[in-house]
C-alpha cells in the first residue's frame, strides 16, 4: 500500500458540504470540479448527523479513491476512520492534531488551520501534514472567522511554517495567482466553485489562472 502522506498536490483545494451546492448533490458537484482539475477535497458538514456524514464521505472515497484525489473530513475524526478517508482536517478549537495522529495512525494526512503566527510557530511539523492559512480576504463562507490576514500577513504566516501550506479565504480565480505569490503551496476555495453554475469549469479557470505554480508537495511530516 502506498503511504498515503508521500505526496500531497494542494495546489487546487476543494472544500464542500451539504447547503454549499445551490442544490446540487454533493458528489456531483465534487466530481465535476475534479474533472476540472481540484487536487483535494475537504468535506465539511459541521451539524451533520453521525450516520449520514459518514455515508457521504463513504461515498465520496469510493469515487475519488480510483483518481487518487484525495477526501479529507473537517473536524470529525471519527467519521474519517468510518469511512476510509485519507484523512482530516481541524482547527485550533478541534481535536489536536496529535490526537487526530494517534487515532488515524502514521499514514494519515492531518491538515492544520493556522490563523496567526503565534499558531504557526507552535504547530508540530512531525504531526501536521500541512497548514490552512488564512482567511485571506474577507469570506461569506464561514461566518466565524478570523479577521483577513491579506497578502502580507500570509507571507508572514507562511515563512513560519515548515510543513506545506494552502491559504484559504476569499480567494477566486481573479485573485488566485496574486495569493500564491505569498509561498503557499496552493489555494482552497469553498463559493469560486461550489457556487458556480459551471463548477467544472469554474475549477478549469481557477486552475489556469495558477499557471506553472501547480506542484506535488513532499510531506514532510513523519
């Protein structure tokens, strides 16, 4: 079996959930916009029921699996290790990473939400996998977050960290390639694609608007 951590393409990050889809399914949705070129997807569904979310991220693997895309779960470690996910994704008021290691064990990807840098200079990169830097811009897709970094602030957030890194927040295909000028090693986008009309093609454009930037990241955790 191949270490699902030896490499990690976050250069076009998908995060998506239930009520985000304009009454889409969400694997439609989702396999539209691989097709167009995300590299990642991160499921979210916050007050989700137990049973239910882990059908769908059950689902989702079984579809992704075979494109070797990998289905991260938002918070909700339990329902990444029902479902055979690749891993999780959580935040600082989350289960710890170290935890989420623990559980998942050592092939795991585990992703970090880094939203100062007094986060990021005590995130453990023998842990995470990566960090979520952000919000970029200011968001309508998570109410609760954090005041917007800007350009500047991701830069510096950024050299911090030691492990890959996605920034998050506002970010569209007008703007994609400003937001990775800052180091990141990819941008994660929520409305730019699950809000589109076209979500095949609204990934076609935020992922040609990356150019040459698009890269496989070594994991560096271990």
């Amino acid at each position: 079996m191949i270490n699902a951590r030896g490499s990690l393409d976050l250069s076009v990050y998908l995060v998506i959930g239930p009520g985000m889809t304009l009454g889409r399914t969400v694997h439609d949705v989702v396999l539209s916009a691989v097709a167009g070129g995300v590299t990642v997807v991160q499921l979210r569904w916050k007050d989700g029921p137990t049973g239910a979310f882990v059908e769908m991220a059950r689902v989702l693997v079984a579809a992704l699996s075979p494109l070797d895309v990998p289905l991260l779960v938002n918070d909700r470690v339990d329902v990444a290790l029902a479902a055979g996910a690749r891993g999780v994704h959580v935040g600082q008021d989350d289960m710890s990473p170290a935890d989420a290691r623990r559980l998942l064990g050592p092939d795991a990807i585990i992703g970090l939400s880094i939203t100062t840098l007094e986060e990021a200079r005590a995130m453990n990169p023998a842990i995470v996998d990566y960090a979520g830097i952000g919000p970029v811009f200011p968001t309508p897709s998570k109410l609760d977050a954090a005041a917007p970094l800007g350009l500047a602030g991701v830069r510096d957030v950024r050299a911090a960290i030691m492990t890959p890194a996605v920034a998050i927040g506002g970010i569209t295909c007008d703007n994609a390639s400003e937001v990775m000028t800052t180091g990141v090693d990819g941008v994660a986008v929520i409305s730019a694609v699950c809000g589109a009309d076209d979500p095949r093609g609204a990934a076609e454009r935020l992922t040609a608007s990356l150019g040459g930037v698009r890269r496989r990241t070594p994991a560096t955790a271990g």
